[in-house]
C-alpha cells in the first residue's frame, strides 16, 4: 500500500539539492525578475496609450508568467518532503540513490532516483515516478529488473548502489 498525504497524494519526495534550487528559483523570480518587470511595465505606461504599447502589454504578460510560476512553487514547496537522511539500509535501491545498471547489450547507465521536479536525464536524475526508477526501488546489487517500454521489455541488472549526492556512477 503507497502512503498518501492528507489531500489523498502519493506523498512528493525531494532531495535536498532539489529544494534548494525550487527555493533559489523562487527567491529570484520574487526579489529580482518580478520587480525589475514591475518598473519595465511602470515605464511602459508612463509613455501613454497603453492599448498599442508593445512593451507594456510585453511587460504584463510577463508578470502574469511570473506570478504564475511563483503561486506555483510557493504551492509546491510546502506540498514536498524532503529525504535528507541515507536509509537504514544502503544495500537497497531507495530514493536518493544513484544506481548503475547494465542492459542487456552490456551498457552501463547510472540514474540518482530524484523527485519529479527536480529529473534531468542529462544529469543523469531519474524521477522517482519513471517506470525504471520503481521497478528499481528495493532492489539489491545483482538483481535483474524487467522494465516495459514503449519498444517491448527491457531487462537490467543492477551493478552498483551509492548514496553520496552528486556524483554518478559505482
């Protein structure tokens, strides 16, 4: 059975690293972006017509994002849980871990299991939510994991669990 928050969700894990950036991204959109567009939009306004005034309703537009984006991550900040403590036991698969797996042409790949707003396959952040990523969960070294993909089943082996932050590989 998955553990649900009080509004009925899978609880939305985060790692440390990820919170901290949500929370920079907020910060500069709130104490840098926002006013700096508020005087562009100030300025704007101040030549007239604002009905034909590109850079004026450019600048409002803007805000609109802005504030969006900042109702967004104020929201999701207080909805997230933080893992920032290794597990129990490190000789599982668990959130927060990088783990290399091997497929079956003998390729090697290494995934950190991260929270969804913080996966990025360039750096190797898999999200907790990816299909590979739950198959993965649990899993001890030398386990083989069956994965479906859009292109049939795909089989990897696990071949190395670690819990340090942000280096990948074994």
């Amino acid at each position: 059975m998955v553990k649900t928050t009080s509004s009925g969700h899978p609880p939305r894990y985060i790692t440390p690293e990820g919170e901290q950036a949500l929370r920079e991204e907020l910060q500069y959109l709130w104490k840098i972006k926002r006013p700096e567009v508020t005087q562009a939009v100030r300025e704007a306004a101040a030549q007239g017509d604002r009905s034909e005034n590109a850079e004026y309703i450019y600048g409002k537009k803007q805000l609109r994002e802005i504030d969006r984006r900042v109702r967004f991550l104020s929201k999701r900040l207080d909805e997230v849980t933080v893992v920032d403590r290794l597990p129990e036991d490190q000789t599982r698969v668990y959130f927060g871990a990088w783990v290399t797996v091997e497929d079956e042409d003998g390729e090697e790949q290494s995934y950190r299991l991260v929270g969804a707003d913080e996966f990025d396959l360039t750096k190797g952040y898999l999200s907790i939510n990816a299909p590979l990523a739950r198959a993965l969960i649990g899993k001890h070294l030398d386990d083989e994991v069956s994965v479906k993909t859009p292109d049939g089943w795909k089989n990897v082996v696990i071949t190395g669990i670690r819990y340090n932050a942000n280096t990948p590989g074994k």
